[in-house]
C-alpha cells in the first residue's frame, strides 16, 4: 500500500489543505444533514481521516431508529467496515487490513454503482489511492440495488444512533451520480511516488444532492462548499474544534500507543490527558526529532486529589521501562515543584512551582542539546538550558514530547498538549516563525544569552529541520 502523507515528511505538497474539523466523542459531538430524494445507486464518498481513540469509531451514520440503515465505521478491530442493511439484500464490506496508525492521516473512497453486472465493482474502496481487494466480510448489493445513501432521510457525520467517533477529519465529499476513482481527489507525489496527498477537488461536479466540507469557515465548520448549499448542521463542536492539522501539514499529539501503565485516557484528538488511577504514569507523542528545534506547550487545566505532575522530553518510549517519568537518566522532566528530575535526581534551583491554570512552555533544542521550560510566558533558570548532551541522552535517535504524573500519582489531574492546535481556549494566538502552529505564548526565546526560534512539530517543519 502506499504510503500515508504526514508519517513522510515532505514540505510541499502542492494543493494544500487548510483545515480539519477534531471530532470527541466524550462531547457527543456531530454533524447531520438530510438530502431530498437522490441518487441512490451511483455516487462516490471521499474523506480525509486521522484517528485519534482507538477501537470502535463511527465516521458515517444513516438511522431511523430501525431497519434499513447504512453506516461506515472502524469497528472494535481497527478495522474498516461498510454496511448498507434492509434486512435482506445489502453491502457488507469489512476489511483484513488493520487501521491503527493514530499519527497519519488515512484517504478514504467509497465509489458505488450498484448498476453494475459484476458484483465486486457496485462497492469500490480504495485506501490511499490504492483499491482494496482482501475483505475478511465482503458481499456487495444486488444489482440496482437503492442504498440508504441519498434516501431523504437524515445523515450523521461523526454518529450512528448513540455511538460517536474519536477523529480529525478532512476534505469530505459526496458526489451525486458518479463512481469516481481516487483520482478525483487525490495523486501520488511526483518526487515521492510512494506518497498519496489531495488536490483540489472545487472543480468538481457534486451534483444536486452532492456536498464538500472543508471546515475552513469557523463559525460554520459544516458549511458545504460545493456550491449546492447542502450545509450540514453542528452538534457539541467548540470554536477549537477547528484545527490547522490536516493531510498537507500533520502535526504531533500524544500517542495512546505508548502510555506508561495504561493508566492515562486520552480525549480532543489525543491531546487532552486525564490521569485516572493511583499508579504513576506518563505517555509520549505521536512523533520523534532529531535535529532542529521544537515547541509544544501545556495546560494543567485540573489538579487532581494529589499535585503531583510534570512535563518534558525523553528518547526512549515510556512502554520500554518500568519508571516514572523524571526516575530514568535520560528524562527532562519540568515537576510540579519547579524542580528538573533526572534520572530519580530533583534540581531544585531550576524554576517556579506551577498548579491548575498555567501554561508551561516547553522547548527542546537539539542543535545546542539544552531544554527549556517557560511558565505562563516567563523563562526559568534565567534563560539557563538544561544540559541534554550528556552519554545518558544517547540512548535513542529521536526525541519525544511527554507529560505524565510521577511516583506519588495525581488522579484526576488533566493536562492538555498544545502542539500547535490547541484543544483549550487561548487568548492569543501566536505561530512560529514558519506560520505554522497557533500557540498562547510565543516560541520564540532567548536562551543562554542568544536569540533562539523554535517550531511546531509538524511535517512541514520537519521536513525542513529534521
């Protein structure tokens, strides 16, 4: 298969995608829109997704409270499943193919005609521009068979009855009479043939009961730009639901794949974390540096029954030990106190203590190997580093974002990661130098007497640093 834009670095991508709407199932959160009666045999569904919660994952939901009904989901496996039920004739489609990649951004098409005479070409799923043909379930309609899609009945983007998705999505379009390759939507990169970005798809015919969402208007994220006005009304989203996170420009989040004694839960696509047991634990981001220079920042936005929390940096991945997070002598780890752990060892002339409200700054500078932490915009240690270039930094060849609650535990306690797309209101929003991220406090410090630019972790930014 080829590979997935934003786990491969490039820095132009040609058509760039400007915005994503974050969907969170803890806020029930959804769209729906009820076309007229249309075509219900031939139209072609394209979207861009980046998962977030693992598991079962509504993208689609066609319900009346009872049969027939049609829904695209990841179901408990990971894996894609298509159904369109009427209680006898109808579309199952489930993949062998496994979808747990929660750093990349998934292209999906959906490409039915159900007048077709051969029954594998009335459903079409191509993945990253690719047609799947391995199906663990796959039966496909009768001919002539009329789907629930275009059924005048209401559709759930993010829902199916009282289930809801955990996802960031893009570029979502139905095109009304057309099965349509991924062509219409996407190509493989010209310098990187193994990578699969979008076009731009304005110029396409969506016909009268068509749509395309591109979740640049934040006032009104299901707006639909095709020109139809088939708008799709919001339910439970907030204004920072709408994200710079896109399949043109990926950015870091926490990785529920690497969280220490599963004990943090994760919401607001990966990048809310709640502790919620007495055991210690930490958990890292979706992406590792290099090289270069990197910023993310953090909101304790709740104290649990203990203060106990900290953030920082480490090379190694929290499911590879049995520590918590500032005990190994590879970890940077900004504690609650205001101290720097180290390998169990606590500086105590670092910084200031910080608790439910503030906002820590957290820099990472690989091309002088120093760390530094700012609280609510102010530099501690003097604008000192933490010295990272010591033989004990050298266990692993990339770097990692972490936040975490050490020994002593703190459950309750929530802190949210801005990477650059952040999932608390901020006052201001400041971009790196690149114009990439929006953050509360600038990126931008001077450290060690010298003026210093750091960026988003993001492809784009990678790309160019590392």
């Amino acid at each position: 298969m080829p590979l997935i834009l934003g786990t491969n670095s490039i820095k132009d991508t040609g058509y760039d995608v400007a915005n994503s709407c974050r969907f969170n199932d803890d806020d029930s959160a959804y769209m729906h829109f009820t076309p007229g009666s249309g075509n219900r045999r031939t139209f072609t569904i394209s979207m861009w997704v980046k998962r977030a919660k693992l598991g079962e994952a509504y993208l689609w939901g066609i319900n009346n409270g009872s049969n027939p009904y049609a829904q695209i989901v990841f179901n408990s496996n990971d894996k894609l499943y298509i159904n369109d039920y009427d209680g006898g004739e109808d579309t199952q489609l489930i993949t062998n193919q496994v979808f747990r990649d929660v750093a990349a951004w998934y292209h999906i098409v959906i490409a039915y005609d159900t007048t077709q005479s051969t029954a594998a070409n009335r459903v079409k799923l191509y993945i990253n521009g690719t047609r799947v043909t391995s199906f663990a379930t796959e039966t496909y309609p009768a001919q002539n068979f009329d789907t629930e899609w275009n059924n005048g009945v209401q559709q759930d983007l993010g829902k199916f009855s009282t289930s809801y998705g955990d996802y960031y999505l893009a570029e979502v379009c139905m095109v009304e009479d057309s099965q349509l390759a991924p062509t219409s939507f996407g190509e493989f990169d010209e310098d990187s043939p193994q990578i699969w970005k979008p076009i731009d798809v304005s110029g396409l015919t969506f016909n009268t009961e068509g749509f395309y969402l591109d979740f640049e208007d934040s006032g009104d994220l299901g707006d639909d730009e095709s020109g139809n006005g088939n708008d799709f009304t919001e339910v439970n989203f907030a204004a920072t639901d709408q994200t710079t996170d896109t399949c043109t420009n990926n950015f870091c989040t926490i990785n529920p794949l690497d969280n220490f004694y599963e004990a943090g839960t994760l919401a607001e696509g990966n990048c809310k974390y709640t502790a919620n047991t007495g055991r210690s634990t930490y958990i890292t981001s979706t992406f590792g540096v290099s090289s270069g220079r990197w910023y993310y920042e953090v909101l304790c936005s709740t104290e649990g029954s203990n203060s106990y929390k900290t953030v920082g940096f480490t090379p190694t991945s929290s499911t590879s030990n049995t520590n918590w997070f500032g005990e190994d002598a590879d970890h940077v780890s900004y504690y609650h106190s205001g101290k720097i752990y180290n390998g169990g060892t606590a500086d105590g002339t670092y910084g200031s203590s910080w608790a439910a409200t503030d906002i820590l700054g957290c820099y990472l500078d690989l091309t002088s190997d120093k760390a530094y932490f700012t609280k609510n915009g102010a530099i501690q240690n003097s604008g000192t580093g933490y010295d990272i270039s010591g033989s004990a930094f050298d266990t692993g060849p990339f770097w990692f974002c972490t936040v975490g609650m050490p020994a002593a535990q703190s459950p309750g306690t929530v802190l949210e990661a801005n990477f650059g797309n952040p999932p608390f209101a901020i006052s201001s929003s400041v971009s790196d130098d690149n114009g990439y991220g929006s953050f509360e406090y600038s990126p931008n410090i001077t450290g060690d007497g010298a003026a210093k630019k750091f960026y988003a972790i993001c492809t784009k930014n990678i790309a160019e640093f590392g």
